[in-house]
C-alpha cells in the first residue's frame, strides 16, 4: 500500500504524478481528499472510477486562493467577502464559471457553475504550491461510504488505486466543507460543513437560503443516504442494550454497551466533530447489531455533527448502491 509520509520529498513526487495525469490521496483539515488535475479529463476518470461515484456529481475544485478561484469563476462582492474570510479554510464556493473556462466538464458535470476551495492544510497547500495546477478532490473513500480522517481509512477503501496515499496524520477538523451557492439571488447552503453556519449568516449579515433537496443546485452531498456505515444506526439514544455498539456524548453516558466510543467527554463539539468518521469505522467493525447515538446539540459544529448522523441512518444498504459521495 503506497501510504508515505508527507515529507518535502513525498510532496514534491506527488506533485509530478498529479502533473502526469495520476490520482493521489492527501490530507486536508477537513478529510482525505482524492486529487486529480482538475483541467485534465481523463485523470478526473481516475476518480470517479476509484470512488464508484456517478458522473453526475460534481467536485471541488482546490486551488491556492481567491487569485487562482478568480481565473476559473466570477467573484461577486459576497465571494470575495467569503473568501477573505473563510479561505484559507473549510468553505466551498459554487459560483458562475468564467467563459472558456479549462475545467474539465467531468469535474463540473457538465453545470455553468464551478466548486472551489481553497484548503487550510499545509501539506494541501504545499501540493498545490508545488503542482501550480487546479486539484479536483472529493472525499478520498468509495461513494456512499464514511469519509477518511487519516491515511489508513484511505488505504482500507481504495486499495491501490491511488498512485501515493500522502500520510499527514488525523485530519484536524474531521468533517467535510460547507458548500454555499453564490449563483443565485441570495446565497444558499448547499451542504453543511465544517464552517459553522453562524459565522457565515454572522459575516453576510442575513440568514442563508436552504436550498431544497429536490432542487437543480442541491449537492449530491444533499441526498439522504451519505456518509453511510454497514451496521444501522439509532438515533437520540439514551439508554443501551448489550447487542448496541454506542456513539456517545457527554458525560454522562449508559453503561452496557457491547463498545463505546466518546466523541467529547467535555461535551465539545470541534473534538466531536474531530472524531465523527473514525468512531463511527470502529463502530461498525465492532460487531453490534445497532449502534445507538446520543443526542448531540444541534448548534454551531452540532449542526453539521447532526447532518452526517442523519444521512448514515437513513436507508438501507441497496438503496446505498445508487448513493453519491
Ligand atoms: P465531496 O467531493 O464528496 O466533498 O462533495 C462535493 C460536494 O460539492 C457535493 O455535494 C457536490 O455536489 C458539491 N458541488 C460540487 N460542485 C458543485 C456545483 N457546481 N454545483 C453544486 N454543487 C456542487
Ligand atoms: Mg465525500
């Protein structure tokens, strides 16, 4: 398994294979991302052949900051104010492409609009400042499936399809971008992320538009079933039964559980979002018939936590295989 240390070395040799055309994982603050040369179709292919994911589910676009966002999208005033504010970091832009742009359609599926992000990580940054290329990255696991917060959850869901899997320890915030649309009249949450909500609605000055999961914009990243584990989960449990595997929250905690992970003892949720997917893998290798989740506030980081809870409980595992990433 080509897991590697992020060392200078490592960066500089993954930059070449991402310049050649390969597909190569690396750490960002959020998860695991899976790159490919954005204006490159056919290393985009590579992607969405290693995730499974359909072809109509756009990526994101990495790039080093709104100077290089700006060559492939147009930058209203809100973008630049969300920029500014937010980048480098973990929110996601969609916005208008600009005419002629080189993206490949792949990457966009084939939409007017474009996704891009500049990422917060140093070794996410140190490989964009070394391949000076447009990174398309989703989620470095198969569609469907929880996201990896460390090299080997990468290496357990994608075997050898990626030509380096760069190893920069656990991801620091644990959950994917916030995806906000600045197409339409008033910006609208695509996705909940790792930029809490609040923050955004606090620098616009007005709440955001909820976009509808029936809408044309939605992100996939909207369906119901995502971020999904094999073992079902139950919510807003309070009590366990010896066949649970438990997600807990908090202090205080039910005993009798077949295995307990903790996201935050302190009740804190940067920590709890921190350890969301690792908890929920070793969950769900645990052996438990359910595993049964705590209730978690629904605020700030809550909101996000919450979100990723709902869409791994929600169905079952055929209809996963029609799922997003
Ligand atoms: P992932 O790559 O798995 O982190 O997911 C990326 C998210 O960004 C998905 O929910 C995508 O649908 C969303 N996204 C990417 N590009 C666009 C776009 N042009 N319009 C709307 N959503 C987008
Ligand atoms: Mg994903």
């Amino acid at each position: 398994m080509p897991i590697v240390p992020a060392t200078p070395e490592a960066i500089a040799q993954a930059a070449r294979a991402l310049a050649r055309g390969e597909i190569v994982a690396f750490p960002t603050e959020t998860v695991y991302g899976l790159g490919a040369n954005a204006l490159d179709g056919a290393a985009v292919v590579k992607i969405f052949a290693a995730k499974k994911r359909p072809r109509f589910n756009p990526l994101i676009v990495h790039v080093p900051g709104p100077a290089e966002a700006e060559t492939y999208a147009v930058f209203n005033e809100t973008a630049l104010k969300l920029a500014e504010a937010f980048w480098p970091g973990p929110l996601s832009l969609v916005l208008k492409q600009r005419a002629g742009c080189p993206i490949a359609d792949l990457v966009t599926a084939g939409l007017d609009t474009i996704a891009l992000r500049a990422p917060a990580h140093p070794v996410a940054r140190a490989i964009l400042a070394e391949v000076r290329l447009p990174i398309a990255a989703p989620s470095a696991n198969r569609s469907g499936r929880v996201s990896p917060t460390t090299a080997a959850h990468v290496a357990s869901e994608l075997d050898d399809a990626p030509a380096m899997i760069l190893d920069g320890g656990p991801c620091q915030l644990g959950i994917e971008s916030t995806v906000v649309s600045l197409v339409g009249a008033t910006p609208a949450l695509l996705r909940l992320g790792a930029t809490p909500r609040r923050d955004i609605e606090e620098l616009l000055g007005h709440p955001l538009a909820v976009a509808k999961a029936d809408s044309p914009i939605a992100s996939p990243g909207q369906l119901a079933t995502h971020y999904a584990p094999d073992t079902k989960l139950r919510l807003g449990a309070t009590g366990v039964d010896p066949n649970e595997a438990l997600l807990a929250f908090g202090k205080d905690v039910p005993e009798g559980a077949r295995l307990t992970v903790n996201l935050s003892e302190s009740g804190n949720l940067q920590e709890a979002a921190a350890k969301l997917f690792g908890a929920l893998r070793t969950l769900d290798r645990s052996g438990a018939s359910t595993i049964a989740v705590m209730p978690i506030p629904d605020h700030d980081l809550g909101e996000a936590i919450n979100d990723r809870l709902r869409r791994a409980a929600c169905g079952d595992t055929s209809r996963r295989a029609s799922d997003q990433t």
